[in-house]
C-alpha cells in the first residue's frame, strides 16, 4: 500500500517522475546508492523525528549525521527518533522506505542543506526497493519542504 501511495503521490503532483523498484534492497544508505549507482551522499535519507509533542520528517544527504546541536538552535527541542512501528503507522512507509511523498496525512517537511550540493538526489519510495531521482529543489517544492541546517 505505501509503495502504491507514492505511486499515486507522482501520478498526480509529478507525472515526469519515474518510481523506480528494483530487485535489490535500497533500505539502507550504502544499499540503496549500490542499487541505484549514485554516491552514498546523493541518498536522501528521510528520518522521522519527534520534536515535542510534534512528528516532522527531515530529509537529509545520506552521509549527514543530525548535529544535535544544530537542530536544538533551530527547534528549541531535542530531536527524538521514532521507534520503527511508530514510522510505519505515521507514514504508512516502513523503515528503510520512509520518505515525503505520499503520506496518509500531512506532516513538516524539513529538507537539510546537505541535499543543496547535488544536481539529483534519491530518496526512498514508500518501500524497501523503491525510490525516485529527483532534482533537491523539486522534491522540497513538491512536498512544501522547508530548507534547514541541522546536520553536519
């Protein structure tokens, strides 16, 4: 059903964007930029993060580490990860598929600097061996991202 959901997501916000499944897992950094023949930081990383009382997606480079400090400066809060169960039942994607793109109801966006570098970027898909390649500004401006500094 996730996989489905992003699916619909593109069919109706992005009909030239290509959700790509492929036979190998993608569900972790090094996985998915084997898979999809792309540097480890051209992964977007979607982490799913607790921030008070309020659930916020950061969408990150995959070799940026959250700077606990960075993110406290801009949010006033410690950010908290989400158990796995918890992610899934916000998101409707499972670990290792977490991404942006369609979501049962609207959460923040958060995408972080580090994706600014890059002409292309590959987030997850809603699955375990999906993702899209996406240009960072088009996928913030798709799911009304906001662009911050939380990472190193």
């Amino acid at each position: 059903m996730s996989l489905e959901s992003v699916r619909a997501f593109f069919c109706e916000n992005a009909p030239e964007i290509t959700v790509l499944v492929t036979e190998q897992s993608s569900a972790t950094v090094p996985l998915a930029a084997a898979a999809h023949g792309v540097a480890p930081e051209q992964i977007a990383k979607t982490i799913c993060l607790r921030v008070g009382e309020e659930i916020v997606l950061l969408v990150a480079a995959g070799t940026a580490r959250l700077s606990n400090r960075k993110f406290k400066d801009r949010f006033a809060a410690k950010p908290r990860m989400l158990e796995a169960q918890e992610v899934l039942a916000v998101t409707s994607h499972p670990v290792g598929g977490v991404c942006p793109f369609g979501l049962p109801s609207p959460l923040p966006v958060y995408c972080d600097a580090s994706l600014k570098p890059f002409a292309e970027v590959v987030p997850a898909a809603g699955a375990t061996n999906a993702a899209v390649r996406i240009a960072p500004e088009r996928m913030a401006s798709l799911v009304r991202g906001e662009w911050v500094d939380v990472c190193d």
